[in-house]
C-alpha cells in the first residue's frame, strides 16, 4: 500500500479521534469540586448583589455539596399573560445562551406543556405550566460563574418579568442517553466508517 493511502487511512480515522478527545476535555469539568475559597468568594459576591436571604443558605449548600459532576436544571415555567412577555424572555435568553455555551453548557429539552399537571400532590397552585425546559451544565461552578456575573442581575429581571411562576430544580442523572460525547462518538464512528468503505469500495 503507497505511503500517501496509509497516512491518509492513518488520519481519516485518527483525526477524528483527535477531535473527540479534544471535544470531552472541554466539555467535561476537569477542576473538580468547587473549593472551600471558590465558595467563599461565591458567596461574597453574591451578597454583594443582592441574593435574597431566603436563598442564601440554599445556594450556599448546593456549592458545598458539590462533587465536580455535571448536572440538569428542570425548568418548570409559566408566561405572564403581560404584553411584553415573550420580548423580556428573548431579551434574557439572548444574554443566557452565550454564557451558558462558552462554559459548555446549552438547553437539551424544551417544549410546551400540552395538559395541566396529571399527577400532583403535596403543593398547591402547580397545576398549570406554560413550557418545560431542560439545561445541562458543566458544574456547578459554571452555573455559579454565569449567576455571580454583575451583568446577570439586571438580565434575570427580564425572566421573572416573563414569568408568573417558576420552580428550577438541579438534577445529577443517574441514566442520561443524550451526552453529547457519547452522541458524537456515534455520530464520527458513522460517517469514518462510511468514508472508510467508500475508499475500500474505490479500490476494488
């Protein structure tokens, strides 16, 4: 086989390879839990804008209880009925998606809510929601960095001014068949192998 085919083979199956390794480092959080300083600073920036006390100690407890690990916030969202709010929930979303995507991180699920809750217990006015959103962070100390930045304070106000109500729970999977680096190892072994069977075909 000429030299030229053998290095051509070589990166058509190396390249990728490459590229995937490259693609997990960033997309995986490689600085584990957040640090006792980390939190402290955290912390100290967020009661210098304005957390409210009553979820201080919350926040405070989910960054100690921190283990490096990615993890999903569950949106459950219900639209004002005001004129202006689908512009103020474009305006927030407009600051949000670049500051969630450079910190790899991005929504993987939204969609309308077709019915009102079908099963319910234990809490009152949760019956009705517009929409439910699914968002993947990287850690915690990304959603932190994206929430103790002075320029979110102002953009938030456009969500709560989209929205009549809202509840945000953080979830650690234990099954998630949507990661990204699994999806693209599936998607990059496909076409090599494609490309790769072509070339064989070729040669015949």
């Amino acid at each position: 086989m000429p030299s030229a085919i053998r290095s051509g083979r070589f990166w058509l199956w190396h390249a990728p390879l490459l590229l995937w390794l490259a693609f997990c480092f960033w997309y995986t959080n490689t600085g584990g839990p957040l640090t006792p300083d980390e939190i402290e600073d955290l912390t100290t920036r967020l009661a210098q804008g304005g957390t409210p006390a009553e979820g201080f100690e919350r926040i405070r407890r989910f960054m100690a209880e921190d283990e490096g690990d990615q993890f999903l916030m569950v949106n459950l969202l219900h639209r004002a009925s005001t004129p202006d709010a689908d512009e103020s929930m474009a305006r927030y979303m407009a600051h949000m998606l670049p500051a969630m995507l450079k910190r790899a991180s991005h929504p993987m699920l939204s969609g309308a809510a077709v019915a009102d809750a079908m099963d319910l217990a234990g809490i009152e006015g949760a019956e009705t929601w517009s929409s439910v959103g699914v968002v993947r962070y990287r850690s915690r100390r990304d959603l932190m960095a994206i929430a103790t930045d002075p320029a979110f304070g102002g953009e938030h106000d456009f969500k709560l001014a989209a929205l009549a109500k809202t509840i945000a729970v953080p979830v650690e999977p234990d099954i998630y068949l949507s990661d990204l680096r699994v999806l693209l190892l599936l998607v990059l072994l496909a076409v090599v192998g494609l490309v790769n069977a072509l070339w064989r075909r070729r040669r015949v």
